[in-house]
C-alpha cells in the first residue's frame, strides 16, 4: 500500500511541477513585451533581460521567496526554469527583427538610451545563452528535460508562419541547448555554477 501511495504522490507531484513549468513558460514567453504594459520602452532592458530570473534566484538562495507543494517539496526551480526558457526562447525571436533600429535596440529605461546594433546583438545573445544555461543547469531529470523540448517544439511550430526566421531561431536554439547539455554532462558547466 505505501508503494502505491509514494507512486501516485510521484504522479501528482510530477503533474504539478510540469503544469507550473509550462505556464511559467508561457509567462515568461510573454514577459518581455510586458514592457508595453509597464508603459516602458519596447524592448526595454527591464523585460528584455535576465533581470527577473536573477531577482527570483537570488530571493530563493536567500530563503526570502519559496515556492512549495504540500509544504515540503521546493517547486521554485520549475517557476524560474519555466521563466528562464521562456524569456530566452522569446529573445531568440528579437535577435532576427526586420532591421536592427529604434525599437528593435535594447533600451534603458528613465535615461531614454538605447544600445548600439552590434551592443544589442551581443547583449541578446549572452541573455540568451545565459538564460539557457541556467535552466540547464536547474533540469533536474530526463522528465524536466522533455517537458522543455516539447514545450520548445510547440512554440516553435506554432510560430513557424508568423515569424519569418523560423529555421535561424530553431538552429540557433538546437545549437546552444546541445552546448549547455554536453558541458553540463561533461560537468564543466558544473565548475562555472
């Protein structure tokens, strides 16, 4: 009987941290153009950064902010790998605009600058690789591993008619994501965190 209990708690507990780590995908796909909504310059650094992810790490590594199920399962890191991917896949998206002006540079919000194209350029891509490699780094099993490349898959299928660089992102991705994986197995990346 215990073995069927801790088999259905597996389930439901999986279950639950795989819901929260799609709808924080999806939150943090949609986050960056927050920056409409927070009445912010578009592509502000704000939303278009790790900025987020970074203030919820550093709040859980400092017991301020924990997200739990059934009090005593820690379920932040499935909130900030959903985050993390999500912001980063959306990034992916903004390094291919129509052209590199105006709204497409990273801005700085109340000093009303923006970056350079190449500055841009070079800021998205480390955002990106670094908001992959933490959600690397967090995939705690091969479950969490499929969750976020179906979830990747999806995003990318569905968006493969209304975003013209649908092969760069795609290759872009599968190339930086196998990276992060290798170096994680090969526990170099386990140096660096």
């Amino acid at each position: 009987m215990k073995g069927k209990r801790k088999g259905e708690m597996d389930f439901f507990y999986h279950t639950i941290t795989t819901l929260i780590l799609i709808f924080f995908y999806y939150v943090g796909f949609k986050f960056p153009d927050y920056d409409f909504k927070f009445k912010l310059s578009h592509r502000n650094i704000l939303t278009h950064s790790p900025l987020l992810v970074i203030i919820l790490f550093v709040l859980h590594q400092s017991k301020i902010l924990t997200l739990t199920y059934k009090t005593k399962y820690d379920i932040t890191d499935f909130v900030t790998v959903g985050l993390s991917l999500g912001i980063a896949i959306h990034l992916l998206y903004d390094l291919f605009p129509k052209s590199f002006k105006g709204t497409a540079l990273l801005q700085f919000p109340i000093v009303e600058k923006s970056l350079s194209k190449d500055e841009t350029i070079a800021s998205i891509i480390i955002f990106i690789i670094f908001l992959t490699g933490f959600s690397v780094y967090k995939i705690k099993d091969y479950l969490d591993l499929a969750t976020n490349l179906i979830l990747i898959i999806i995003t990318f299928i569905l968006k493969r008619k209304s975003e013209k660089k649908f092969f760069r992102v795609a290759f872009l991705f599968v190339a930086i994501f196998s990276l992060l994986i290798y170096l994680k197995q090969n526990t170099i990346f386990n140096k660096f965190f």
